[in-house]
C-alpha cells in the first residue's frame, strides 16, 4: 500500500526514528502504526522514543571559523558525561563545520550532513549513545576578521562557553583578549544601541523605585537615575565596560589602542535558560524500582 508522508511524519515523532527508517517500518508492515513501532523497536531504532522526554541541559558548545565568519552551535546531552564522550564530539564537531553553511538552527537540522540530515544523524546517535541529544542553538557572527575562545574546553574547538569576536581589522592577540573577557564578564550586548529597549526601561523602573524610597524630590531622583543608568549600561555593554585586561580602559578604548574596532560578539553557554530538573535520591530509586 501507499505510505503518506503524513503517516511518516507521526511514526517519525512517536518513536524518534529517522525518515527513512520511519518509512521502510511501515512498508514492512503494510501501513499497520503499532506493527511498525514494533519492528523499529526489535531493530533497536525506536530508542530514541523513550529518551526523547528526558531534559538535556549538558552538552558542548562547538566554534568553528573560516576567514570572516564564525559560527557557535550548543549540542545538548543529559550528562556531562557524554560531552566527555569522544563519539559525541566528534558529532559536535562535525554539526558545527555544517552550520557554517546555514543561517538558521531549522536550517541546520535540516542540512545534509554525510548522506543523512543533521536531524536525522543525531536521533541516530540517540539509540547509540543512549541519552536525549539535541541541536538547540547556534549563533554566527561575520567581520574583517573573527576570533574564537573556548573555555573549559573538553577538546579543540569545544567546551562550556564558546565565543566569537568579529574585528575591524587583523589582531588574533586582541581579539583572544576579548574573547575571554566576554567569557567572564558576560556582556548583554554589543553597544547601549543594541541593548533590548524593554530591559532598558525595566531597569530604569527599578531604579526610580529604590531612589523614590529615600524621600528625595523629582528633580534630584532625576539627576540620581541618569548616573545609575549610565553606570548600568556601561557594565552591560561589551564596549563599555572596564577591559579585563586593564581596567583603567574600557574595552572600546583598548580596541582603539590595539588599532581595531570591535563589531560584534557572539557568546554561548551550555544549558543557558534551561531549567534542570531536580529530583532528590529517594525518588530517583522510587522511579527506578517502579520501572
């Protein structure tokens, strides 16, 4: 019989199996859903499906550059101990080379990557490594030049934070300066131009709340909230801020001194805004006894 790519498509979200595996169960078994389970499940394909609820918040975090762009991709596991795991690297590593050529993390998933889809590959290593695995976000950034850090590296190219830094010009020693002071101080953007107006005004709120609580007039609390907000926006800002390396100079200025600009940054870290799940021992061996 006929196999819709909407039946496809449901055994494929079901059992966490590849397309073409999805495909070939159901042919094996005339169209029959629960049959076609069954055989993914005896061909140890269906793994994935039991896993697929799991929160992965561990992972690596992969850079990789050619010429003036630079790419970050976060790989999620449920373990650091498969971002330990040299099969899952070499994934990483592997997703990571593919995004250069993609704009998007739905582009990314959906790109070739040795005959298979990104998407595909890594359910595939779902059932081989046996943990919930996911692409979840990659970030690029494009200059004159671009550098990378990564920090805590688990292997070249890898680790907990990667960073990107695009520059105006030609200044690997700088630009790794930089990179690891993003690393550190964590920037929430580039610029006060790029910060999110709604973060901005938020902010502005909290701190015409705490001046108002000492009881002076309009007029001075006014004056108060324009130093407190310039202070803020120059900690929050890449280029504002005091430069790790030499504090007496923000990091704009020291990029003035190292004859380059700094155009933009990307800065990733694994399980950022993820919420872990906690769960104490007992319970832990409650679930497990259950099966």
């Amino acid at each position: 019989m006929a196999i819709t790519a909407a039946q496809v498509k449901e055994l494929r979200e079901t059992t966490g199996a590849g397309m073409m595996d999805a495909k070939k169960a159901l042919t094996e078994n005339d169209g029959d859903f629960d049959a076609a389970i069954d055989w993914l499940r005896t061909k140890g394909l269906a793994k994935a499906a039991k896993k697929s609820g799991r929160t992965a918040a561990e992972g690596l975090v992969a850079v990789a550059v050619n010429g003036g762009t630079g790419v970050a991709v976060e790989v999620n596991s449920e373990t650091d101990f498969v971002a330990k795991n040299a099969e899952f690297q070499k994934l990483v590593a592997s997703i990571a080379d593919v995004a250069l050529t993609t704009d998007s993390v739905e582009a990314l998933v959906a790109a070739d990557l040795d005959g298979k889809s990104v998407g595909d590959t890594v359910t595939a290593k779902i059932a081989t490594i046996g943990e919930n695995l996911g692409v979840r976000r990659m970030s690029k950034v494009e200059g004159v030049s671009v550098v990378s850090y990564v920090h805590n590296a688990a292997a070249p190219g890898m680790g907990k934070i990667g960073v990107l830094v695009a520059l105006s010009g030609e200044n690997e020693a700088f630009g790794k300066q930089v990179a690891m002071h993003i690393a550190a101080a964590n920037p929430a953007s580039l610029s006060e131009a790029d910060l999110d107006p709604a973060v901005v005004e938020k902010e502005k709120q909290v701190q015409m709340d705490i001046a108002r609580e000492s009881g002076k007039p309009e007029n001075i609390i006014e004056n108060m909230i324009k130093g407190r907000m310039n202070k803020w926006i120059a900690e929050s800002t890449l280029l504002g801020q005091a430069f790790v390396v030499n504090p007496d100079l923000t990091v704009e200025a020291a990029a003035k001194e190292a004859g380059v600009e700094v155009t933009g940054f990307v800065r990733l870290e694994v399980g950022e805004g993820i919420e872990k799940e906690a769960e104490d021992f007992a319970a832990e061996v409650a679930k497990t006894l259950k099966g």
